[in-house]
C-alpha cells in the first residue's frame, strides 16, 4: 500500500507535470492507485482458487463458477475442475484446438451467456453506492453492502411496477377501442 507521504510526492510530480490543480492530481493518482490493487487481485490468476473455496464455504450446492480470461491458467483448470462440476474458464488468446472445442461446448457456451447478466448485476450494486464504500470496519462495510442492495433491488421493483402499470394501461386502453 502506499504511503501517505509518497501519495503526496505523486501529486505534486503530477502537478507539475501536467498543470493540474491539486484535487485533480489528487484524484488521478487515487484512481490509478485503485486500478492497479483491484487488477493486481482481481484479475490475479492465483486467487480464482481461494475464491471459489471461500464461496463454496458459503454455498455448499455450487456447482460452476464463470471467470474472466484474466483467470485462466493450466493449474487453475486442473485445480478448479477438482472443485466443481463444470468450470467456465476461457483460455487466454486463441488457445488451442482443444481448448477451443472445450468453450464451443453447449453447456460452456450457456454458462458464458449468463456472464453479462452477473456484470449487470454487480454494475446495478456499483452505482447504488458500491462504486465506494467510505465507512471502515466489517459491520459498517455490511451495512453499506445491505443498503446498496436493498437500492438496487427497491429500483427493479419500482421497474415492475411500471411495467405492470404500462401493461394495465394497454389493457385499458385497447377495452374501450374495442367497445
């Protein structure tokens, strides 16, 4: 983690690099500072392991896990198929003849078009107040957690609710042309 007095000798290199104002730097250097810790974990091939353990810890009936290319190596493969039953893992580039037949299979195709539906999902909790969590400690952390969710899913109700409406409307409206 850096320092906070490194942090500050970044911002004013920044700023005299480049003519910015001091919050403008400030925000830059955070925002990479940010960047490189979530890609050096999150996209760490190493960690996709633990982190199905620690979920199957949680949800004992999981069964498959979807992954970024970010994840994949061969020992990850070996690895998580140990784990669970189907693992949705692309190979990095083109990957071989093999590994292409793998991802063309039926189930590995299905697991994959349920992928954009989980980034949607965790892109809804970012902008209901996940994008970042200014409270410290693990019960303010939980509560920030439950309350973006509890948004999040207060937001698709009012969706349905909408539709429902637009829907009885329709109804409505097509009953007295047809009267």
């Amino acid at each position: 983690m850096t320092s906070h007095y490194t942090l500050k000798c970044q911002i004013r290199s920044r700023m005299r690099k480049t003519g910015e104002s001091y919050s403008a730097a400030r925000q830059h250097c955070r925002a990479a500072k940010d960047s490189f810790a979530n890609k050096q974990y999150f996209e760490n091939p190493r960690t996709a392991v633990p982190l199905v353990k620690d979920a199957q810890a949680r949800f004992p009936a999981l069964r498959q896990c979807s992954f970024e290319r970010g994840y994949h190596s061969p020992e990850n493969q070996k690895k998580l198929g140990e784990l669970l039953e189907w693992v949705v893992l692309p190979v990095k580039g083109r990957g071989s003849q093999e590994s292409r037949a793998y991802e063309a299979t039926e189930a590995f195709v299905e697991a994959r078009r349920q992928h954009p539906a989980v980034e949607s999902a965790i892109h809804a909790l970012e902008c209901h107040g996940l994008s970042r969590i200014r409270n410290r400690g693990a019960e303010r952390f939980e509560r920030t957690v439950a309350l973006s969710i509890l948004a999040a899913n207060c937001h698709r109700l009012g969706r349905l609710l909408q539709e429902a409406g637009r829907a009885r409307r329709a109804r409505r409206k097509r009953y007295k042309q047809a009267a």
